[in-house]
C-alpha cells in the first residue's frame, strides 16, 4: 500500500484502518463522513490560501505524477507560495496545503478548520516533513494554521485575524525519528492476507469516530459498559472493559463503584420496570409554569468562516423558530413559525418576529433552555432596539428537561439519558405524529443545521421542498414539548393533592 498523509494519520489512530481499506473496503459506514463539515474544511483552506498574499496552486490531479512535476516547475520558477505542493518518495505522497518557498529553505503549513492543536495534527505535520526532506528539500519551519475562534468580524474579512498561525518545529524531531519505523510496519499490517489481530480501543473514536467501528464491535452486546450514561468517564468503561466486565449484569455482579445515576439506568434496563416518577416535584414543576404558555424551539448553523457582522467562527446561527402556544391548562395549542430566506443575514428579521409572537413577560418553555437563552443573549447583544423585549423572553424562560435531569420522572426505556431523543417515545409510544423517522428529507437537527446553509445555492424549486422540510422538522419539535408536558399532567393529576399545591 502506498500512504498519503491522510492514510498515514489513519494508520496512527488504527493501523487496521488501512487494512480494512484494502481487504474489506464494503465495511466502512459512510455516516461518520459529514458532507458539510468536508466542504467547510475545504472553504477554509480555499480562503487560507491568500493569506500569505499571491500564490500557485497546483492542480490535483488523479496522475499524480502531474502533480509532481508541476510542483518542481513552481519551485524551480522561484514561486514564493504554493497551495497543494505535492512530493513523494518510495511509494509516500503528500500534498502540503501552503508551501512558502524562500528559495533555500521552505516552510510548511499545515491549514486546520478546527480552532486549536490537536495531537494528530502534529503526525500530519512530521509526515509532510518527513516526506519532503526524502526529496531533498531543506524545511526550516512547520508550522499550523488555525481558525481563531475570538476573531469578531466586523465589515470585510480579515484573514489575519481569522486564522492563527503556530510555529510547531520543535515538536516535530521526536516524531520524525519514529516515522521510517512506523511506514514500514503500517504497510506491511495493510498487506497481510489475515485480519489483523488489533482489538477495540480507545482509539475506535479518537481522534476520529472510526468507519469500521461497526465491523470491529460486532460482538459488543447491547446495553455494555459503554452504553453507561450518569457521566461515566471513558476511561473507567475500559477500565471495566479490559477486566472482562462488560455486560450491565457483568457490572452489578462486579460490585464495582457505580454512582446512583449510573445504577439505576444499570438497574433499571435489567428490571424493566414502571417509570419511576416523584409525583410531589413533577406537581411543582407544573405549577411554576404560567398561561399562555409558549413552546419555542430554535435551529441554528455554524461556519467557520463568520459570514456577517457580530460573529465569531463557529458561532450558533438562529434562522427558525417554532412556538406552539398554549393559551390556557391542555387547550389545543396555535402554531406559528419563522423560516429565514437562505442567503442573507437570518437574524434580524427572526429577532423581530419573535418579539411580535411573543410578548413580553409571558411564560416560555423551551427543552434545554440553557441552549435558546444563549441564542436570545447573543441576538439582544447584536440588535440594541430589540433588547429588552428580548431579555424579557430570555428571563422567563422554564425548562421542560428539568423534570427528566432530575430523575423525578425516570423511565428505564431513557437509558440514563434525559434527550428528548430518549424521553418522548418513552413518554409517547406509537405515536405517529410524532415519528421523526417519517418526516421528509429532514430528521434531526445535524441535517436541518446542514441543509440551510445550502439552500441558497439550489434553484427554488428544488429548495422548496427542504423549506417544507425544515418547517416540519421544527414544528415537530415544539409539538413534542407539548406532548410530552400533557403526560407530566396525566401522572402529576392521578394524585388527589393534585390540585392541592
């Protein structure tokens, strides 16, 4: 097998990764690849290309003997910066993302859409190097470019202030003293005729969530020490695991220390028992709430290359709401909702409309709050006229996920979760209005935060249909909040002090 530096990083994490790209290339599962983070990460290296002012780019190309030759007449040219500089030597390619050339020495840079290091960038980097000295080139410096995640933008972009550039040499001369070793015995794993005998490990999602995780956790039963929740650290679920305790019974019959998150979800899966429910704190949590009740649920993007005024990369972009409005205790709940038009500045025209469908000081009920007041800070912080009815939202806002984090409603079927991807079909079983999986193009909040974005470059009419989507999606969410509040009531009004307190 020949590397790149890709197949090299992978190597690293799981030298079975290459094998199982030669010998068994059908097991890969595709989801772990999302499609826009992939074009986000191309966008940043686009736009990094120019921060070093004019330069090369050389083309890719399948010949990559192409790309070869065409980098060796930019070099020889006295070309001060090429993007996709490409080298190889004994079957090892790569293609450096900014190559500075000042004529005796070069630099490398090694352009990241992430906003700080990470430990296998630094294996990228001595790669490239490595590489690159086999061909005779004197590298003098290696070097990370980086998003800054503090750059404000404000007007036209600043690529100076949008990336951050490190100087990682130093780091580089421990790593590179390891890397003939590590070729060697990485290609010689890829070309075995048998399945290597390497086990699960820590490393099956790290640095990266692995493609052929499934393959190689065919055998891990479900309801396994890795499925423990309550905040369990990953470094006592292999603890357990490399001790042969694996199963939830396995953990019990162990005496192992668990806290009491963790042993009722343990406890509970095995039993399966009712729901487990505090009728005197689910009466009060229903009784802080205020009529008319508004349910609200926002979407958002990120990118990270802040598009408008105000943000920062990676910042959580508002572009719809939904509310379903309870007027008064169990009455059949108004709908309205708000779907920004793809391509502009989706925040002002949200912000206003929240503040029209919402009037100040009402009672507002969100699932995880923490996430929609953050989102109201930042749009009262952006819009000063709109401040105050915004802060107003934003302060009287309850959270529906209270009762569920508190464990004063469990549920054995939530897996010691308190996601309302776990609660409400636990809560509502067979309901079909609520069935996610039989919505339209959009079903979950990754793919509607992936799909408004793209919107903008689809012709209307194959827009349309992600638009119905998107408001589908988003009404879905706030109906649930509905839902899942009238079976709080239910359990809470089968006690006579009901109404008591």
């Amino acid at each position: 097998m020949n590397l790149s530096k890709s197949r090299y990083c992978s190597a690293v994490q799981c030298p079975k990764i290459l094998w199982m790209q030669s010998h068994m290339p059908e097991e890969y599962d595709e989801t772990v690849m999302n499609a826009s983070t992939l074009a986000m990460g191309n966008a940043v290296g686009d736009l990094a290309m120019g921060y070093y002012g004019d330069f090369t780019e050389i083309p890719y190309s399948d010949d990559k003997s192409a790309m070869l030759a065409a980098t060796q007449a930019a070099l020889n040219n006295g070309v001060a910066v090429i993007a996709e500089a490409s080298f190889a030597v004994d079957g090892n390619f790569c293609s450096v993302d900014i190559l500075r050339n000042f004529g005796g020495y070069v630099e490398i840079v090694e352009v990241k859409s992430s906003t700080e290091l990470k430990d296998i960038y630094l294996h990228d980097m001595a790669y490239q190097c490595y590489v690159l000295q086999q061909c005779g080139l004197n590298v003098a410096r290696v070097s990370l470019m980086h998003i800054n995640n503090q750059y404000v933008r404000q007007g036209a972009l600043d690529l100076r202030e949008l990336f951050t550039v490190e100087d990682h040499t130093a780091d580089m001369d421990a790593l590179l003293a390891d890397i003939p070793d590590n070729i060697a015995r990485f290609k010689a794993i890829a070309d075995q005729s048998d399945e290597p005998d390497i086990g699960i490990s820590e490393n099956c999602d790290k640095p990266y969530e692995c493609g052929y995780k499934s393959h190689c956790w065919r055998d891990i039963p479900e309801n396994s020490v890795f499925d423990v929740a309550g905040h369990m650290h990953a470094t006592k679920k292999w603890d357990m695991y490399r001790r042969g305790i694996v199963t939830f019974a396995e953990i019990i019959a162990s005496g192992v220390k668990i806290n009491d998150k963790q042993r009722r979800q343990v406890t509970g899966e095995l039993s399966r028992g009712a729901p487990e429910i505090n009728k005197r704190e689910i009466r009060l949590f229903l009784n802080s709430l205020r009529y008319p009740l508004y349910h609200l649920d926002f979407e958002t993007y990120q990118a990270a290359i802040p598009e408008y005024d105000g943000l920062r990369p990676y910042s959580q972009v508002p572009f719809q709401f939904s509310l379903h409005i309870e007027y008064t205790e169990g009455a059949e709940p108004e709908h309205r909702e708000f779907l920004a038009e793809a391509g502009a500045d989706p925040r002002r025209e949200l912000a206003e409309r929240l503040c029209a469908d919402i009037p100040a000081g009402v009672c507002v009920l969100a699932y995880n709050k923490a996430f929609e007041q953050s989102r109201l800070l930042e749009l009262a912080r952006q819009f000063p006229d709109l401040s105050g009815h915004l802060t107003s939202i934003r302060e009287n806002i309850e959270d529906l996920m209270l009762p569920f984090e508190k464990q004063d409603y469990y549920d054995w079927r939530f897996k010691g979760s308190y996601s309302i991807k776990y609660v409400l079909p636990a809560l509502c079983p067979g309901d079909p209005e609520l069935d996610y999986n039989a919505l339209d193009l959009i079903h979950n909040g990754g793919e509607a935060m992936d799909a408004f974005p793209a919107l903008a470059a689809l012709p209307p009419d194959e827009a349309e249909p992600y638009r119905r989507a998107l408001l589908a999606y988003c009404r879905l969410d706030t109906l649930a909040m509905v839902k899942i509040l009238a079976r709080l009531r239910e359990e809470a009004k089968k006690d006579k002090s009901f109404e008591s307190i």
